[in-house]
C-alpha cells in the first residue's frame, strides 16, 4: 500500500521527466555542435548532456541509470574523450604542424580550424558528460 | 566617498575572499570547510571578469558580418568592417580563463567531496575534533 | 616534420596520452607498463632538451601554432630544462620500484587508478615546467596537485585520507593565491605570457597592482613550495602517503614550485623588483635559515622514519631557498644544484624507508633493531643516502652544500655559513640516530630477531642506480655545477624576451575605465 502510495507520489515527476529527457538531450547536442560558431562548447554540452542522466537518476532510482548507461561504459567514454583530445593534438604534429595546430587538419586553414575545434570539442564533450555522471554515480552509491 | 563606491565590484571580492578564509579557518566541519573553499575560489572568479568589464561594452560577438572572401582578398575595407572596430566589447580573455578556473574548482570539491565521503566511512565523523582525537588514539 | 621542433609538445602529451590508456586498459600489470614506458620516454626527451639548451639557446614552441603573447608557448632554457629532466628522471627510477613497491600498500583494483594518477600528476608537473604562460601554470599546477591528493588518499591507512584533505585545502589556497597573483599582472601587463608580462611589466613607479601581484605570489608558491612557515601539510602528507608516492613527490614536486618561484622572482618581476625594491630576500631569508635549524631539530625528535625525511625535506628546501636568496651567481647555482641532488637524494631515502616498510608495515625507529642484519643491502643503501644528505665528502650533497657555504661566506654571511655547519650536524645526529639502532640495537621481539628478509631485487635495483648516481654527482660534480651555473646565468639575466607586441596592439584592461 505504501509503495503503491510512494510510487504515484512520484507520477507526476516520472511523467516530466520522461518527456523532457529528449529535449535536454537534444539541446546538449545543440548547444555541442553549434559551439563553435556561436555561444556553447563542450563543456557547457557536457554538463547538460550530463544533467539529463542526473535527473534520470533523481527520478527512478541511480539502479535504473546505471542499467541505461554501466559505469563501465561511462568509465571508457571519460578516457576515450581525453584521447580524442590529445590524438588530435598529435594528428596535428603528424600533418606538419604544431602540437593542437588544426590549420593543417584540412586542405584549407578555414576547414582545418572547423575540424580541428569540432573533434576537440567533442572530446571535451565526452570527457564531462562521463564525469559528472561518474561523479554523481559514486556520490549516489555511497550508502551510510 | 564616491570613489569608494564606483570599486565595490573589489569590495565584494575582499568580503567573500575574507568569508571564505575564514570558514575555512574557524569551522571544524570538513564540508564547511569546503564550502569555504568554494566561496574563497568564487570571489577570485568575480575578480577576474570584473576585471574584464568595459565600462559599456556588450558581449564580444561578431555583429555584422565578415565575407571570407573579402577577407582574403584584402579588401576588408566594407562597412561590415568599420561596423565592427567601433563595436566596444568587454574583454573576453579573463571570462574564458575564469571558465578553466571554474572547471579546476569543480574539480577539487569533487575530490574534496570524495575524500570526506571516504573520511566518514572510515572514522564515522566529518568533525575534525573527533577525527583528531581519534587519530592520537590510534598507534600509529 | 622535423622531430626535434616537436620534442616541447611530447614531453607533455607522452604521459597525457598514457594516462586515459591506462583507464582504458584496466589492468595494473599493464598500466605499469605504460607509466614506465612514458616516463622513459619523458626523460629521453628532456635529455634532448638540456643538450640543445646548454649552450645558453632558448628553444620556444607555439602551441597550436598561435603566436606568442595570444597563444600559449613553451618556454625552455637550461634552467627548466634541467628541472624536466629531474622530474621525469625521477618518475622513471620510481615507476622502475614501484611493481613491486606499490603492490602491498595499494588495493589490486586500484592499481591501474593508481598508474593513471601517476601519469597525470606527471604531466602536470612537467606542464608547469616547461610552460611559458603564466595561467597555463596554474591550470598544470591544478592538475599536478588534484593527481597528488589522490594519490596521497591511496595510502595504506585511514590517516592518508585526513592527511589528503588537509593537503586539498591548505594546497587550494596555495593555488588560488597563485591565480590571484596571475590575475593582477595581467590586470597590470594585459598578457599572460611570462616573457611578455617580464618586458611590459611597470616597475619603475611600482603600482599597487604589481605589489599586489607579487605578494600574492610569492605567499602561494611559498605554500606550494612548503618554504619554513607554511610547511605544515608536508609532515602529514609524506608521512601517510604510499611510500612509493612520497618517494615521487619528494623528488618533483616541492622542486617544480621552487622552480616556478625562481621564474617568477628573477625573471618575470625581475631581480631589481624582487629583490632591490621588495627586499624578498630579507623575508625569505630568515625563512628559510630558521626553516633549516628549527626542521632538523624537530626531525630529531620524530618516532617514524618517514616523518622524520619529511622534516628533514623542509630542511633541505629550507638550505635551497637561501642558496637562491643571496642572488649572486654563485649562490643561486648552489640552489639549483640542491634542487638537482635533494631530489635524487631523498627519493633515495624514501624508497630505503620503502622497503624496509615493504618487509616490516611500518617505519617505526625504534624498531628497526637488527636491521643490518636482516636487509643488509637496505640498510647499506640507508647509509650511503644518509650520508649524501649530511653532505660528506665524494656524494652529491657535499657539492651543493660546500657551493653553498662557499656562496654564503662570499657574501660575508659568517653566521648563515655556521648555522648551515650546525643543521648539517644536526642532520648527522638524526641520520646517525637511526642507523645506530639499524645496526647496533638488538631487535624487539620476543624472539630476538628480526624475522624478515632482504627486500626483492626489484626495489633494490632502481634505489641504487639512485645512490649510484648520487656518488657520481659527487665526483664528478662539475657537471651538474656546470648547468646550474648556466641556469643561474639565465636566471640573472633578467626579462625573458623583449615586447613582443607593441603596446597599442592590447585590449585596454581594468575595471575602472
């Protein structure tokens, strides 16, 4: 009876949640992919990407999260996005430039800046989102 | 008297940087002390973007727009351009290194979380009396 | 692509990359692997670096290919050249000791944890070295010092944690000072660039913003550096760390911060500043003379090996800071030798504490009876880097300290030379103390003996190509003499560059326009 209380208690919320995920989603990945031509960037991506998870935690119970998305999973993405980043740092030097010289990613400087930026942000991207959900993952599962 | 008030920007940076050491100093709970290191670092971000401020100047984004290929060929010369040199526009440089700095901030209270979270399993208090008191008592 | 022009950038992208792999390969074995073979790599490449500075060049890199004062760049002259190469020499001997070394005093589970910190702490110490930029410092500074708190946290019990966060707060206040610091002279010079701040910084009428600047500075890097009054986190952090970590950190990163004091001092403010109109010298003078007596003396009087070389640390910086503050050649080579020598020295020191804790679980002094007998070869390696921190003759430690007496007496400094004789002395008697027990005091068991054995080959092999290596810095001492004098040059030289823009070229800064 409590539980079937608690449960519908919670409705309301579960029922918003559900239909504003996407769109968080969806804005994180704009917020991602539009930064650099206008306000936004991975970080900012990265924490609302980050915070959709969160709230999902919130909501339903970190178990529920945690079957979406395995700390494993989260613990790959945290490295890979450091390594997208410096890869590309690398990709720079191999192709005659400095080290994160993206003018020389592109036939062109202007396409160069656009890759380069874009793959970096895109790591940074990665790396945040993996963090603060790996940091609310731990915060969350530690039970005292 | 007036003078005194046109840098209350730096005012409010001396009173948070002050409360913030002295949370840190006075209080005896490890959260509070962090909570002291949160405003201590805040008020060096408010620091460095008043620093950046322009008294008048709006966001540094491009208004107008460059043509690339104006650009490269070297006549840039077009209103778009003059539009553009006489916009007033705040420093942006300490707001982007503010944002690092943030990022470096956020990092520490996580670790610093992390570490008291650990710190509570194993003495079972957060309260650095009792932890120091324990900590004499043990042999080592 | 010319490979040379890109050495800068691989010395830090080396352990950058190896640290998200050793996430990746989840494997501690493995992740070992990984942090030996990037920091062998690290210091080949510094290798290259202080060959190719020695000759008093000064190899700068654009990061990004940005051009200087916009643009981060990495600045490299002997000076830090020699500092990357302690940094990453010392991460290599280290790693070699820790397979075994870390093995008992980490968890299995975290051990590839424990590589990837490494990694990073790595990188952002070789960061601060070799950047040229002065936030850019910060932001490494940050990375190096969130890696060591995690690191710190590791140790086998629960004090490291206390230990750990009491080092998080009082090393954030270090940092953030450093960050305000930074933040005044770019409100003074609007640029960041370390060689552009040094030639546009005004000094003539000294503003407040550049007094600001430096004493925010200079009370930051003294945290960092843990100069005498503000060591208070060193005791407990080396003490409760790995022993592994703190052989580590005893190496590099006290020293890192020492360097990037002397950059700032006598480079980006300016011997004239620094020490003409602000008198730097008569605060951190006294500082570190009273640092060197009073440390030695508490050294004596502690119960645990390890926080004894932890004192005897503050001690030692203690000797480099005043070798730094006589600000003449041949005292500021002394110090940059000691950075050099202390760092093989007491990570020497440290990694004997290690294996006599890898065998007993602890390091209790009065314990170690009958320790000659049982670990011979430790025991004997305890001696040999015992002594080289006294300072005898034929070990690295007589060199920088006879260097620096001789500095301190050229100056006339009669009563900075004895007290330097009477804390050596007082370094005979802490070191002495305990290898007396070592060899002369029976055991305190029940049995009568000491029941363990001579620790593994793999510990034993990296802590005397140490001692090794220390001895021959002693011989041969002219070597190291050499670059620390070229560095010392550098250092007194003054700016780092001139303007590299002219002044209009600069958004105008400063909230009261």
């Amino acid at each position: 009876m409590m539980r079937k209380y608690q449960r519908q208690r919670h409705r309301v919320l579960q029922i918003v949640t559900k239909l504003l995920t996407p769109f968080v989603l969806l804005f994180a990945l704009y917020v991602q992919f539009h930064g650099d031509y206008g306000p936004g960037g991975g970080f900012q991506a990265g924490v609302i990407f980050a915070a959709a998870f969160i709230i999902h935690g919130l909501i339903f119970g970190v178990d529920k999260t945690r079957l979406v998305l395995s700390p494993g999973v989260i613990r790959v993405l945290m490295a890979f996005g450091v390594l997208l980043y410096a890869l590309t740092g690398v990709a720079g030097m191999l192709l005659g430039g400095n080290f994160l010289d993206y003018n020389v990613l592109a036939p062109s400087a202007l396409s160069g800046q656009h890759w380069g930026i874009f793959a970096v942000e895109l790591g940074v991207g990665i790396t945040v989102t993996s963090v603060m959900i790996s940091l609310f993952y731990s915060f969350a599962s530690s039970r005292r | 008297m007036l003078n005194f008030l046109a840098l209350y920007n730096y005012w409010v940076v001396i009173v948070l940087m002050m409360a913030g050491l002295y949370i840190m100093i006075a209080r005896h709970n490890l959260v509070k002390k962090l909570i002291g290191l949160s405003i201590f670092q805040t008020s060096i971000f408010y620091l460095y973007i008043s620093m950046g401020k322009v008294s008048g100047g709006t966001a540094p984004i491009l208004i107008g727009k460059i043509s690339h290929e104006k650009e490269k060929a070297g006549s840039a010369t077009s209103a778009a351009a003059e539009q553009i040199t006489t916009v007033v526009y705040s420093n942006p440089l300490p707001h982007v290194l503010i944002l690092t700095a943030i990022v470096v901030g956020v990092a520490t209270t996580a670790v610093g979380l992390a570490l008291i979270v650990r710190i509570n399993e194993e003495y079972g208090s957060i309260e650095e009396d009792d932890i120091r008191a324990m900590e004499q008592r043990d042999p080592v | 692509m010319n490979f040379f022009d890109q050495v800068p950038a691989l010395q830090i992208a080396v352990p950058l990359i190896g640290a998200p792999v050793c996430v990746l390969l989840r494997n501690g074995r493995a992740a070992w692997a990984v942090t030996q073979f990037c920091s062998v790599i690290c210091t080949l490449l510094s290798c290259m670096l202080v060959a190719a500075t020695r000759d008093g060049t000064v190899i700068r890199y654009e990061l990004g290919s940005w051009s200087a004062p916009s643009g981060i760049e990495y600045y490299v002259d002997i000076v830090n050249a020699s500092v990357l190469l302690v940094v990453s020499f010392i991460s290599a001997i280290v790693c070699l000791y820790a397979y075994r070394g870390a093995e008992k005093e980490i968890q299995q589970d975290k051990h590839y944890l424990f590589y990837t910190g490494w990694l990073l702490c790595i990188t952002g110490l070789l960061g601060i070295v070799i950047t040229g930029d002065a936030f850019n410092a910060f932001v490494f500074l940050e990375i190096s010092s969130l890696a060591t708190y995690l690191l710190i946290s590791l140790g086998p019990d629960r004090n490291s944690l206390t230990a750990a966060f009491r080092y998080l707060i009082m090393g954030s206040i270090g940092a953030s000072f450093i960050l305000i610091g930074v933040g005044f002279l770019f409100a003074a010079t609007g640029s960041l660039n370390m060689a552009d701040i040094s030639a546009r910084i005004p000094i003539a009428d000294s503003p407040r913003t550049v007094l600001v600047a430096f004493s925010f500075l200079t009370v930051g890097l003294m945290i960092k550096a843990a100069i005498f009054p503000l060591h208070a986190w060193l005791a407990n952090a080396y003490h409760y760390a790995p022993v592994t970590v703190t052989a580590l950190l005893s190496g590099t990163a006290t020293k890192v911060s020492l360097y990037l004091l002397l950059r700032f001092f006598f480079n980006v403010f300016g011997i004239q500043f620094s020490f003409g109109q602000m008198l730097l010298n008569y605060v951190l003078l006294p500082a570190a003379i009273a640092g060197f007596v009073l440390m030695s003396v508490v050294a004596l009087y502690q119960s645990d090996l390890r926080r004894m070389l932890a004192y005897s640390s503050v001690a030692q910086i203690g000797y480099i800071v005043a070798g730094i503050c006589l600000v003449s050649p041949l005292g500021i080579s002394a110090g940059i030798v000691h950075i050099i020598n202390h760092a093989l020295i007491k990570s020497a020191l440290f990694m004997a504490t290690g294996c006599i804790v890898y065998r007993l679980g602890h390091a209790h002094i009065q314990s170690l009876g009958g320790m000659a007998k049982q670990m011979p070869i430790t025991t004997a390696a305890f001696i040999a880097s015992g002594l080289s921190l006294i300072g005898v003759p034929l070990t690295a430690g007589f060199i920088s300290k006879f260097n620096l007496i001789a500095a301190m007496l050229e100056q006339g400094w009669w009563i900075g030379a004895a007290l330097i004789l009477a804390s050596s002395l007082m370094a005979t008697l802490y070191i002495g103390r305990v290898v007396e027990i070592m060899i002369f005091r029976k055991p305190r068991t029940s049995t009568g003996t000491l029941e363990v054995n001579e620790a593994p080959m793999q510990m034993l092999i990296p802590l005397w190509l140490l001692i090794a290596l220390s001895i021959v810095f002693g011989i041969f001492g002219n070597e190291t003499l050499s670059i620390a004098s070229a560095g010392a040059e550098r250092l007194l030289t003054g700016p780092l560059a001139p303007a590299l823009v002219p002044e209009s070229a600069y958004l105008s800064t400063g909230a009261g326009q």
